[in-house]
C-alpha cells in the first residue's frame, strides 16, 4: 500500500456506538491520517434500516442493508463490528477474518461466548481481533492487561463494569429515582443494552468479565460457569441499611487466579464508603486490579455511550490500521494466550455478608435466627431491626463465613413459619 492509499474501513452496523465512530472519525480525520500514515475511509457500511436517521457526517452513499456487499467487498481492509449479539455478529466476523481482514468489535456477548475461538481464527489467519470497547466504554482496560500488564502477573481485578447498573443504582440513592426510571433514562442516554435486560440482569457485567478473565489470567471459560446476579432484587431499605452501616451498594465483577481455577463472580455488593469503588457514581466504570509485582492499580472513566466507546473503537481501528501497514498485522492477537481453567463454584467463598430478613414479629423468632445461623458457624457482627404492621426487616452483617454454610442457614430459616420468604442476601467487599 502506498503511503497515501486510504485504510477502507467497513462498518457492521451504524447505531449508538457506529453513530460515534463516524463522528470521530470524521472529527479527527487529519490527526488520524497523521498517526497511520494514511487517512480512514469508511467504505462500507451494514445497517438493518437503510431510512434511519444517522450521523450527519455519513456519506449516505455507502449504506446498505446488504450483508453480501459489504462482506464481499474485497478491498475492505478492516470490519467493525457494532452489531451486538451473537448472530448473525459472529459469522460475519469469522467471514472477516477468513478473508484476511482485520475486525474491531465493541461486542461483548460476542466475545463471552466465542472469543477464545476467535482470537485462534485470528491468530491463525495472522489478523487482528481487537476489542477495547468491549469492556469499560473509554476506559484503556483491554490494552492495560494485554500491554501494560504483560510483564506482571494479576492476582486479582474487582470493578463497576456495566454502566447502567451504575447510573441505575446512583440514580435510586442519590436522587430518590425509581428503577423503573432510572432504567429508561439509561436507554435514552445510549447506555443500555438493546435488550437493558442484560444490563440489570447482570449478564453484560458476566460477558465482560469473561472478557477480563481472558486477558487477566489467561483463561477460558464459559460463561454459564459465572456465577451472575443483578440489581432489580435490591429494594429502597437495602440502600438505606448500607448507609447506616457505612456501606454505598454497587453492582462488581470480581475475579481472581486461584490457582488451579478462577474465582469470577458478579453480583451487587456492599463497598465500604472509604473504598475508591464507593464514590464512583453514573456511568463511570472502575476496575481496581492487584498486579503480584505492581501491586494496586485504578482506571476509572465513562463506561457506555456513544462518544466514549467510540474513543476505544476508534484506538483500536488505528492500531489494527498501523499495524497492517507495517506488516506486523496478527502480532497483538497472537500475544493473548488462553487455557482451560474451571471456575470455583460460589459455595466456596468466604466473604462477610448483609442479610435482611422479612419475618412476622413472634417471641422467640429472633432467637431462631441466631440459632440457625450459630449452627452454621456464622457469627453476627450488627444488627438492627425495623417494624412495621408486624412484620419486621432484621438487618445484620457477618463476620467472613463459607457461602454454603450461611446459605443452608437461610434456607432452614425461610422454612420457618415466622419467616416472609428468604433472606436478601448481599456480600460484603474487601
Ligand atoms: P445499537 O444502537 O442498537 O446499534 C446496532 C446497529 O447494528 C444498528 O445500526 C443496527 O441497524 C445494526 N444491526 C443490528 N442487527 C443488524 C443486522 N442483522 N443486519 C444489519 N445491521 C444490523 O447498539 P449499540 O448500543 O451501538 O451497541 C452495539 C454493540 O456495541 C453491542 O455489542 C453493544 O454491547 C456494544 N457496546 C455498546 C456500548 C454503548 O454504550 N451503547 C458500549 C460498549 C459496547 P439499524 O440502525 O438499521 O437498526
Ligand atoms: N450497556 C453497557 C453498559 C454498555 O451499560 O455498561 C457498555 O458496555
């Protein structure tokens, strides 16, 4: 390619994120083409409606809803996918890298369930797969482990990771906003998931950690191995007990090498108020990771939305880009290398715990409480109860115990009459 050839650049699909990449694009044209030696230029791109309105910046001209023509395009050099989901994403992306190209995808589903597949296609054909986008929006987390970290060894990461469960949480406590609420706004701010489902439900926060488990430890797992819990069991009165208790509740994606296997978990969590996770509100997304030579390290940006994935999407674009032109396409790919590893199951876990328990105000329920919670070896550490019309909300936190065991206490407890279904149960982060 001479110097002054263009990078022709197809994208699969042209929504919130693809809107962003083309005003980016468009918007550093000239800095871009500085830095690759060579200017961007968006070929093609894949849409579902050929009639929506898109940016303004897009050259209508190159849009259409014909997948043949775009992945038939032989002169394509680079595909971003920012389809989401799995299909048709995945084939056209194994089409892509079959034809030598190399593919930035912001797809995170994608990636949880096929990418150890993808980056040894990839690797194999000798072509990129670049994904900063998939995790983190804007934040450089994807880089931070494949680079940066490359010389360390990470014992362990703990983040925010899906900014709608977030805003979504901040929402309720900061300004009183009901759930329901919240969510909606986070769809029209372009935070959420096509299907926000995926966001509260906390699968989003598991694909990423999928993701982070890749770069971080090495390992392949599946993602039905992810221990996942969301954020819509959390009710009013688990926000406030928190604050009482110098708590601030977020939804964490936590993993750790333990050697043999992996821990990896996502669900929410009391953070004490002191902890830097506690004061990151919004969209923003942090991930803390402990190096076993760095040590303590924290990214902290604006996780979702347009503007910020399409930085990530666009780092990527000039990487892969830089990198063809230099022959030197497939290196950043190959670099990534991955074995099986088995995920810890849940019951194992040691951790402190929150519990509130719904129960009807009876002499002697508290006392069966304790009793069952003795019997599995977990000591209480506060209490506080509540009443109203009889019914009582008990709150405690724990001293650390096994998962299993204070689980089996719950359910001797939900068995009881007193009791007003299970226990809300929350973990208690380092
Ligand atoms: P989106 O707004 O729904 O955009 C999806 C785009 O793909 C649309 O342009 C849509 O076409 C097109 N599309 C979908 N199915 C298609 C098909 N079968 N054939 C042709 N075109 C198709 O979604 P998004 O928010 O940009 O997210 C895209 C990806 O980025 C997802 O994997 C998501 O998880 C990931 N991501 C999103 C964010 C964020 O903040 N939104 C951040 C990081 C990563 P039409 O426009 O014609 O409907
Ligand atoms: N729906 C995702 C989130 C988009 O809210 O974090 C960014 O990956």
């Amino acid at each position: 390619m001479a110097t002054s050839d263009p990078v022709r650049v197809a994208l699969l699909g042209c929504g919130t994120v693809g809107g962003g990449v083309v005003r980016l694009l468009y918007d550093n044209a000239r800095y871009l083409a500085e830095r690759i030696g060579a200017p961007l230029e968006i070929a093609r791109v894949l849409v579902r409606d050929e009639d929506k309105p898109r940016a303004p910046e897009l050259d209508r001209s190159v849009v259409t809803t014909d997948p043949e023509i775009v992945l038939g395009d032989d002169s394509i050099d680079v595909y971003v996918e920012t389809i989401g989901g799995v299909d048709p994403a995945r084939e056209w992306v194994e089409r892509a890298i079959e034809k030598k190209c190399a593919v930035v995808t912001a797809n995170k589903m994608l990636l949880a369930t096929s990418g150890a597949d993808l980056v040894e296609r990839a690797a194999a054909a000798g072509v990129d797969l670049a994904f900063e986008a998939s995790v983190g929006g804007g934040i450089p987390i994807i880089r931070t482990l494949r680079e940066a970290l490359a010389s360390d060894w990470v014992e362990s990461l703990s983040g925010i990771v899906n900014g709608t469960c977030n805003f979504v949480l901040s929402r309720m406590r900061e300004h009183g906003e009901s759930f329901d609420a919240a969510v909606k706004l986070a769809q029209e701010l372009g935070y959420a998931e096509v299907d926000p489902e995926l966001d509260v439900g906390g699968h989003d926060a598991a694909h990423k950690l999928v993701v982070l488990a890749m770069l971080a430890f090495g390992a392949r797992v599946s993602i039905d191995e992810v221990p996942t819990e969301g954020i819509r069991a959390l009710e009013p009165i688990d926000h406030r007990f928190a604050k009482r208790f110098g708590y601030v509740v977020k939804h964490l994606a936590i993993g750790r090498d333990l050697g043999d296997s992996v821990e990896l978990r996502v669900h929410p969590a009391l953070v004490p108020e002191d902890k830097p996770l506690a004061s990151v509100s919004g969209v923003l997304n942090a991930i803390e990771i402990e190096g076993r030579a760095l040590g303590p390290a924290l990214l902290v940006g604006r996780g979702a939305g347009a503007m910020p994935t399409a930085v990530s999407v666009v780092a990527d674009l000039l990487d892969v880009a830089r990198a063809r032109r230099g022959n030197a396409g497939g290196l950043m790919t190959r670099g990534i290398q991955l074995r099986r590893r088995a995920v810890a199951p849940l019951g194992a876990l040691r951790s402190r715990y929150y519990v509130r328990f719904r129960v009807e105000n009876r002499p002697g329920t508290l006392a069966r409480i304790a009793q069952a919670l003795g019997d599995a070896n977990v000591v209480v550490e506060q209490m506080v109860q509540e009443e109203e019309s009889g019914v009582a909300s008990i709150v405690m936190t724990t001293h650390e115990a096994v998962e299993a065991d204070l689980s089996r206490a719950l359910d001797a407890i939900a068995a009881q009459p007193f009791s007003r279904g299970r226990a809300a149960l929350l973990r208690i982060a380092r």
